[in-house]
DNA sequence: TACCAAACGTA
DNA sequence: GTACGTTTGGTAG
C-alpha cells in the first residue's frame, strides 16, 4: 500500500505568537531597528517542518480580523485576551510575503476562525484520501482527531514534537477525541475566557466525563453529584456549560473548498524568497538555504602563486595599478602575536592570487623558508609602501599591523571595507566580510569553519590548512573586498560621509595601528606588590562578612548574597532584578546605615573588582616579545563614532575612588629619564553643546572661562556667584549632565535625591536659564524625526528608526539617543582630528615621544626627556584647534613619573 | 562549552 | 538619561 498523501495545514496566528515570546527575551532586530522575532522563528518553523516532513500538500491559516459569530453568540469570547503586542503587528504582512514567496497559500476566511477553517479543510481533505496534520500547540484541535486527522504540535522549548492520534489524545485526557468537546465545554477555557461550567476544572470534568459518558449525559444526571459544590456548579450553570459547547466547538462546514492543486508543495520562489529575506536581514537563513547566486555562475579565477616566478609576473602587472585590494592570512586573531602565513590580493573584480608563506607541504611537516619569506615580502613592500597606490582592506588596521612586525609599513591612501559599512550603518554588531558579501553581493562565502574547524578548543591555524583550501579562501577574501569596496565607495558618496570617512576614519587607521604597536609599559612590580596587599585585605574582609552572615558562602555570587541578606537575615529588599534579588551597590548603600555587613561587602566588591580586572590581569597582558601591552582601539564599535578598547579595555582603568586610581602608578614609560603625558579637554562635551546649540550664555560662560557648573548655579537658582553652595554646584553638575543624555524629572530626581517635581522645576529653571539649549532638543528631536537620522558636525550619522514608533519607551529612548549622539559623536570627530594633527606633527618633527592611550577626551603620551615641552606645546596647540568652534576649546595637560601624576 | 545576567570600571 | 568592556556565577546545551 502507497503510504497517504499528507497535508499540512498550520494555525498561523498560533504559530506566530509562539515564535515571538520564544525571542521575548532577545528579541531579533533589523540594522534598522525593526523587530523581527515572530517572522524569523515562524519561517524557521516552516522550513523545519518541510525538511523534517517533505508534505506533498501545505498552507497556513489565519484568523480574520472581523468579530465571528461566536462573538455574536458571546461577547465576551477573547474578551480577556491582551491585545497584539505592537512590534508583533507589522510582522504579520510581514509574514504573508514570506510564505507568499515560498509557495505557500495562506488562508484568510471573514467571519470565521483559522480553527473553523483548518477544521473544515481537514473533513475535506479526509474525503479526498488524504492525511491532515494540523499544526498547531492548541489542545481544541484534539476534538477533530480521528485515523486521518492529527494534530501536530510542534515542539517548543524542552517540550518535544508530539503528532496526536486517536491513542495520544486518549493518553493525555483518558478520553478519546470525540469526548474532548464536552470536556472543554465543562471545564471552559480561560485563554480564550469560555466560562464553561464554574467548578469544574481539568480533574473534575474528565471524571464526570468518564463516569456519566457524555456531556449531555452529565447535565442529565449531574443532580445525582454527591458532591455538593459540582451539583450546584451543574444545576445553576447549565446554560453556561451549553454555550460553551457552543463556543469550542469548531465548525466543519465554513464555505471553503479544497483546491488541491492550489496546496500542492512544490518548492520555493527563490528569487522573491531571497528578497524577501533579505528585506528582513534573515542572512543566516538565505545561506542555509543556498539561496545566494550560484558559484557556478561568478567569475572566480583565484590562482596560488608558489614560484618566484608566477610572482615576478604578477608583481610586473600589478605595478600598473592604481588600487588593489589585499588581504593577510595569520596564525593568530590577535595582531601582536600573529604570524604570516600568506597574503591574498585582487585588482580586479572575479580575479584573485594567494601567496603562501608558511604551510604544509607533501610530508606534512611545516614548510617555511626564511629565504622564501624575505623574498615575497621584498616583492610586495614596494606595492605596500606606494604613496600613490590605494590599498583596499577589510579591516586593514590588523593586515597593517601584521605588515609592521614584518618591515613593510603600509603607507598611502587606504579603503577600508569594514569602516565604510560602520559609518553607513554604525548600530550593527558584526562587520564580518561574509556578512557584507551576501548584504551586497548576495554571495554566500565559504565559512572559516570549514577550514579551521567549529570547535573553538580543536581549532587549527591557517598554516595547518591545505594550500589549496587556504588559496581559495584567502583570494576570495581579496576579490570580495575588491568587489565591495567598488560599491561601498559609491554608498560613502552618495551619504555624504565622504569627509568622516576620508578625512578622519581612514587617516586615523594609520595613527591607532602606530599607536596599537607602540603599546604601553606597564610597572609590573608594583602590581604584584598591590595585589598582595589587596589579597591580606581582601581576605580580612572575606571573614568579617561570614561571621556576620553565620555562613561561609561565595562572595561573588548575587544569588546567594541575595539568599543570605534577604532570606536567611531577612532584610528589607531594597530593589529587586529580572532574576531576583538586586544587591548593587544602590541597594548596599541603603543597607548600610542599619546593617554594617552592608559596608564590608561594598568594600569587598570594590576591591575584588580592581584584584580581578586590573591588578591580577595586566600583569598577564604584557606581550612577551615587545615587553608592553597592546591594546587593540576598535573604530567600528561605537554607534556615536567613539572608539572602544578591548584585550585589555584601557579606557576604564579606576580613577574616581583613591585606591583605585593607585592603579594608574603602574602606568609608566619604559625608558630611563621619560616620562608620562596627559592632556584632556576641559568641559568637551558642553563646550559641543554650547556650540551646537548657540546659547548665547552657556557661549558666554565659556568665553569668559567660567566654572561653566557654578555658572549654570548662579543663573539657574538666581544667586550671585559667591552665595553657591558646594551642594547648588554639585546640583547643577548634575543638571548638565542629564540634559546633554537626554533625562527626564524621573532620573534627574534620582541622582539629585529630590523630588520628582522640584526635579520637573530644576529642568525648567535649566532651560528658561539657556533657552538655546532646549531649542537644540526640540530641533533635534523634529530633525530625527522627519529624516530618520541625527548627525554630528561633520556629518556623521547614527539612524534612530525608533523615534517613530508607537511605543513610548522606545520612542523616548530613541529620543534621547539622538539628543546624546550629536554631542558625543562630535566629541569623538574632535578628538580623532586632533589625534591625526598630533601624529602627523609628531612625525613632521620626527619626535622620539610617542601617543599610547586614547580616552574619549583625553590623550596620554611616552615623553622623551627632551621633548617634554615641544611636545606640551605641539599636543596643546593641535587639540585645542582641531575644529573651529563658537566657543575656545581648551585642553589641561600634566606630565609626570605616571599616569596617576600626569592627570 | 557557550551564552546570559548582574555587577562595576571609564568618559 | 548617553556610550562602552570585563569578570563572575549560573545555566543550557
């Protein structure tokens, strides 16, 4: 016997609800900020059931938007059910597209429920000699089983995919599918708020269904109930129960026809699938479904060049070239550390070459000669060091540094790959080539997992990898920059950031790769020394702590911190987390007035957190071959256009608490005789605002040099400047502050430990005092608004797509973002201009001295003991006219044995 | 092993 | 209220 032609049929609506609160947590976003959960794992779900099932017959059901009648029968029928949650709403057209896309019908009947309408194809279906699956976790579906008809409820979460047969439904409910109407119209629904009959739950109603037969049976002999409250729930709402029956009962005659053709699963659409998914970001899925254009059809001709020969000749015609892309093969993520293995370049779109440097040869064994090394790199040096040869990279900075530790200093005019798609879209979280490869090439790129393995523990190096496998990765790495840089020159133009871009990003790419590989020298010694102090005091307080909670448990755990301060001690619990109990140094500060444990655990924190991020780790991040720490600066990270540093994060070494800021001692200059040099902006952020703004005073308390804080003082609370208090400045700090981030009365009162209305009154007194200021907001809020986008002075964007929507905390968040991005965006434009100036004199000058650190607004620097004054100058001067504003910029600088003395 | 949440360091 | 990165514990896989 043929096994049975099988359909399909999915409730949507069920499916799509599923699929969002699967992601509530995390939800999934477009670059441009859209959700997109219900879509992605509704389109998961689909092409999961195609793969595990291969249906020869499929579609999707939706509920219409129209009452029913059984909201007619019944008004207060999903009267209880929350409404759609907004972000979810445009999701559904969303939706329809995709299945739409995929050949699939999707099913819309007005005046009927996606229930009736699977229930009706189903009867259908079994006429027509076919199996149904109804694919959907709602338990009514289970009164329409039978041999022909399941209910297939997907899987979700730890609960596994369970097909529903006549024998499921008996399992789960001791009665079979014909039985399951009654049970529901005794014990009601309270999701779709069917009332059934009150009294009777889950447990009642089987055992009345099993006793009585049926459910008419049971409203005929109900009375008989021994127990009290079931015959009473039985004699007085009979007629609740009869409704109910009504209501659960899913129609089989809703005036659909089964088109069988019209249900015939025959494959995707690819073509509109893949827009479709693209439109939706879904990369991962397009991959998966090989959906990109085919290999065969582009133009890959990637050639490994393994004789002096073979490179003569390519070196010999790429000479004549004005660009060309190239890209670096290493042993090692990190650039410090990393060996070449092989250089790939491309000048042409579709053509590429690789030339290996180190890999295994026949036997296995690594090859690698030294000869070989020196001559390719002799070949390429000229290439690499044109001034007038444009060098095309994702990524450079690394290639650069890898380049450096090698003799060959990049040098010219550089594109890179990665920062153009950061400044045309700088709230993404990955710039990864393949990423960009498939957004604008719609080219799906072989995977370095492949080569190297998934498994981050069984991992191999590049030089490990086949020649041929490590060639053709490597060339289609040079040819897919080549490629996307030809575009995303255009897209840099076209957005007008060629300025950000040209004059700023690119040329600091050389700076940070100088600065990267200066490094910074760290007084070991003097760590160690702390830490050992850190530790004996650290453990004093450690014993204080469990004598005081009775208990030794593990310090470091909220959890069961919170366990012993609020359960075992019973403290008052000051302010709670999404998973427990909050014990933050808010909370411990509350606490510490009236329970002392509260203050030797804010002290255990503070210096366990020092001991663990800075006293016990950069000792182990000095590189053993240059005997320095080098920070790596990432430029396509923060979406306001700040650098970020990571491996180690040098940007948040302690200063505000004295023991920490001991810390900054360990920060000194390797040699004899030098010494460490600071130089931050003074106010630079305000002075920004003064500027952007225009307000005539907030200009003129900077013209004049003032204590812009106590100023604001003055003129917000009406006094003179002699009679502010310490407390009226502090407020007034605070003021600033907020209003450059966008805050609201609620966190202003917070911070300012007043009221929410004397807060609402500060803001107002803040604005009457610099009414440019609140005009900035308003404009810029309008300016976001009607273009989707804020920019910083020089034209950097940043969109906030949420500054339209329907949700008000994510509209005022929006809103706050784009108060805060023009300020801090343009800080961070300052600060790069001022850097490349400085670095540009620096070598103009042919200083020994040399920048290490970048901190928002601040520089610091290795001086050599007879530039300290040329250097004091030439930083002073360049920072402070990195940008012609309406108001003086003004830098402070400090010099000393260490960071802790320069700032 | 991989990832998240909580906590906390900076401008 | 803005913008980041790292460490730790705890859990899910």
């Amino acid at each position: 016997m043929t096994p049975q032609k099988r359909l399909f049929l999915i409730d949507g609506m069920a499916l799509a609800y599923r699929a969002h609160f699967a992601f509530i947590r995390n939800p999934l976003l477009t670059s441009d900020g859209r959700h997109v959960s219900a879509a992605y794992g509704f389109t998961k779900s689909v092409l999961k059931l195609i793969r595990d099932e291969k249906p020869e017959y499929l579609a999707v059901v939706f509920d219409a938007k129209e009452k029913t009648f059984r909201h007619e029968k019944y008004p207060e029928y999903k009267a209880t059910r929350e409404k759609m949650p907004f972000e979810m709403r445009p999701q559904i057209p969303w939706i329809r597209e995709i299945m739409e896309a995929m050949n699939i019908p999707v099913f819309v009947k007005s005046g009927f429920e996606a229930d009736d309408v699977i229930g009706t194809l189903a009867v259908q279906a079994q006429e027509k000699g076919l199996d149904t699956y109804m694919v959907s976790g709602d338990k009514d579906f289970m009164q329409l089983v039978n041999d022909h008809i399941f209910l297939y409820s997907p899987a979700v979460g730890n609960k596994d995919l369970v097909v529903y047969t006549c024998d499921e439904v008996k399992k789960k409910w001791d009665v079979g599918p014909e039985r399951i109407v009654d049970l529901l119209s005794l014990m009601g629904d309270s999701s779709d708020n069917i009332p059934g009959i009150p009294g009777i739950g889950e447990k009642t109603a089987v055992k009345l269904i099993k006793k009585y037969g049926s459910f008419d049976l049971v409203l005929e002999k109900g009375q008989e109930e021994s127990n009290a409250r079931i015959r009473k729930g039985i004699e007085e709402h009979r007629e609740s129960g009869l409704l109910s029956r009504e209501l659960v009962t899913i129609k089989t005659d809703v005036p659909v026809e089964l088109d069988l053709d019209t249900f015939q699963f025959t494959g995707f659409n690819e073509d509109a699938l893949r827009k479709t998914l693209e439109k939706m970001e879904f990369y991962a899925l397009i991959n998966e479904l090989q959906l990109g254009e085919s290999h065969e059809d582009v133009e890959q001709n990637y050639r490994v060049l393994d004789t002096r020969k073979s490179l003569d000749d390519f070196i010999q015609k790429i000479s004549g070239e004005k660009a060309f892309a190239f890209d670096t093969e290493t042993d090692h993520i990190d650039a410090n550390r990393a060996n070449l293995v092989g250089v790939s370049l491309s000048y042409q779109a579709g053509q590429a070459v690789y030339i290996p440097l180190r890999f295994l040869n026949k036997e296995n064994e690594l090859f690698d000669t030294q000869d070989d090394v020196v001559y390719v790199l002799s070949q390429l040096k000229p290439l690499l060091e044109n001034d007038n040869v444009l060098k095309v990279g994702h990524n450079i900075k690394y290639d650069l540094l890898v380049l450096k530790k090698y003799g060959v200093e990049g040098k010219g005019p550089l594109f890179d790959t990665m920062i153009a798609e950061y400044l045309l879209n700088p709230d993404m979280t990955s710039y990864k080539l393949d990423h960009l490869a498939q957004r604008y090439l719609n080219y799906k790129m072989q995977s370095i997992e492949e080569l190297i393995g998934d498994k981050k523990s069984k991992q191999i190096t590049m030089d490990k990898v086949s020649l041929e496998k490590a060639g053709f990765y490597a060339a289609e790495d040079a040819d897919i920059t080549w490629k996307l840089y030809k575009i995303l020159e255009e897209k840099i133009h076209k957005e007008k950031l060629d300025k950000i871009f040209h004059d700023i990003e690119i040329p600091l790419v050389h700076v940070l790769t100088r600065m990267e590989d200066n490094g910074v020298y760290l007084d070991v010694e003097f760590l160690k020394n702390m830490e050992g102090e850190v530790r004996d005091e650290l453990s004093k307080i450690t014993e204080k702590i469990y004598d005081l909670a009775g208990e030794r448990f593990n310090l470091n755990s909220p959890k069961q911190l919170g366990y012993i301060l609020f359960e075992k001690l019973k403290y008052p619990v000051v302010k709670k987390t999404k998973t427990g109990y909050s014990t933050d140094v808010t909370v411990l500060e509350t606490l510490k007035k009236e329970y002392p444990i509260a203050k030797h655990l804010l002290e255990y924190r503070t210096l366990s957190k020092l001991q663990s991020t800075y006293i016990e780790t950069l000792p182990k991040q000095v590189n053993p071959r240059t005997g320095r720490v080098h920070t790596s600066f990432n430029q396509t990270v923060a979406a306001t256009g700040r650098l970020s540093s990571t491996d180690p994060n040098f940007q948040n070494i302690p200063i505000r608490t004295p023991l920490g800021r001991r810390i900054r001692k360990a920060f000194i200059a390797q040699d004899k005789g030098w010494k460490i040099l600071s130089a931050d902006y003074s106010q630079v952020e305000l002075r920004i605002m003064a500027h952007l703004s225009g307000d005539e005073r907030l200009i003129q308390a900077f013209l004049e040099d003032a204590d812009v804080h106590a100023r604001t003082a003055a003129l917000v609370f009406g006094v003179s400047e002699k009679e502010i208090t310490e407390d009226m400045r502090r407020k007034a700090k605070v003021v600033n502050f907020g209003i450059m981030y966008g805050a609201g009365p609620f966190r202003m009162s917070n911070e300012l430990d007043m009221s929410r209305q004397d807060a609402a009154a500060l803001i107002k007194a803040y604005f009457d005092t610099y009414p440019g200021v609140e005009k900035y907001v308003e404009n810029i809020k309008k300016e976001a608004a009607e273009t989707g986008m804020v920019r910083t002075l020089l034209g950097r964007y940043r969109q906030v797509p949420d500054i339209r929507s329907e949700n008000r905390n994510l509209r005022d968040a929006a809103e706050r973002m784009a108060i805060n991005m023009p300020v801090q965006g343009t800080a961070a434009d300052l600060i790069k201009l001022a850097m490349i100036r400085v670095d540009a004199d620096m070598q103009k000058k042919t200083l020994k001295s040399r920048m290490i650190l970048q901190v928002h607004d601040e520089l610091v620097f290795e001086t050599a003991p007879d530039e300290e004054d040329v250097l004091c100058d030439l930083v002073k001067k360049d920072m402070e006219s990195a940008m012609e504003l309406d108001v003086p910029l003004k830098v402070d600088i400090g010099i000393g044995d260490s960071w802790f003395e320069a700032h």
